[in-house]
C-alpha cells in the first residue's frame, strides 16, 4: 500500500515539477519521511532524483547551456558527495532535525535572492554549486536554491530547467556514488526509488 500510495504522490509531484522544473521533493518529504524516515528517505529521493532529471534532460536536450552546467557541477559534484558522506556519519535524529529546519528556511530563502535578483557570472556560478552541492548531499534536494542560482546566472525557461536538470543529475549521481561507497544502497532502497522516479 505505501509504494502505491508513493507512486500517486510521486505522479502528482512529477507533473508539477515538470511544470515549474522543481518542487516534487518538497511535496514528497513529508510522505517519505513518514513512511520511511530521514535517513532512508534521502537515498530513495537520490534514486528518485536521478530519473527524474534524466527524464527532463532527454526532453530539454538541446536547451542545456553546457557552460553553465559545467560551472556548476565542477565544485558541486564533490559538495555533494562530502554532504552524502556527512549525512552517513550522523544519528538519524540529527539528520531529522538538519532536514526539517532546511525546508524551513529553503523557501524564505529562494524569495530573498529572487527579490535581490543577483545576477550571477559563470565562476560566481561554480561557487554557488559548492555550497549548494554540499546542502544536496545532506538534504532530499534544494532544487529552489539550485533553479535561482540558474536564473541569477540568466538563464531562463527551457534553457534553465533543461541546465539546471543536467546539473543536478549529475550531483545526484555523485551523491549516489557516495552512498554506495559506504554501503548505504540496498536493493529496497533502489527499488522505491526506481518505483518514485519513474511515477
């Protein structure tokens, strides 16, 4: 029953985030918190994560701006692996307490730096990606942070989901690595991801 009760929650999040170009995770928290709890829910939400921006990349594939993806992902693809690996070192009511409180300010956050609209240079970019790529290794996601970052670098409609996809792809993929370096993936877990991306 929860894996049905996911995947309609999923189908609903994965829709709006293809819409908007992010969101789902923040519909989803709750629900994988729930049914599995923090530390559980964050690799499914990277398996899940993967897929789904797979998904966008195939779409928007000719819209991705490249250097910005590659000014991102250079600094946050080790961010986010540092972060899988300092989310593994924690008790699980740390990581409960670390995820709650950053999807408390996450939002605040993300309409700061819209209403400051900054406007970013590609290195400016790279170092963003390093702060955001450590948060992404220790949260479900931070897709608003990342999608703002991508905006204030000017990048807009398609070609902002489909880099900001790319990107965060890429980021999750480092982040599974880091998972599965320190034996954290198990055929559950892959399953319910697999299960949440493809809804």
């Amino acid at each position: 029953m929860d894996y049905l009760y996911i995947s309609v929650i999923g189908l609903f999040a994965g829709t709006l985030a293809g819409i908007i170009g992010t969101g789902s995770s923040i519909i989803l928290l709750p629900v994988l918190f729930y049914t599995l709890g923090a530390q559980m829910a964050v690799p499914v939400m990277a398996v899940a994560a993967v897929l789904a921006n797979l998904g966008r990349v195939v779409i928007w594939w000719r819209q991705i701006h490249w250097p910005a993806v590659l000014a991102y992902s250079v600094t946050s693809i080790p961010a986010a692996m540092l972060g899988a690996n300092t989310l593994i070192s924690i008790s699980e009511r740390r990581a409960n307490l670390i995820l709650g409180s950053f999807f408390l300010i996450m939002l605040p956050l993300r309409r700061y730096l819209q209403r400051r609209q900054l406007a970013l240079q590609l290195w400016q970019l790279g170092v963003a990606g390093l702060c955001i790529g450590f948060i992404t290794g220790i949260v479900v996601s931070s897709g608003p942070l990342s999608i703002a970052a991508f905006t204030a670098a000017g990048l807009l409609q398609g070609p902002l989901i489909a880099s900001e996809a790319a990107a965060s792809m890429l980021v999750y993929l480092a982040k599974l690595t880091a998972f599965g370096n320190a034996d954290v993936l198990n055929t559950g877990i892959l399953i319910q991801g697999a299960a949440l991306g493809v809804s």
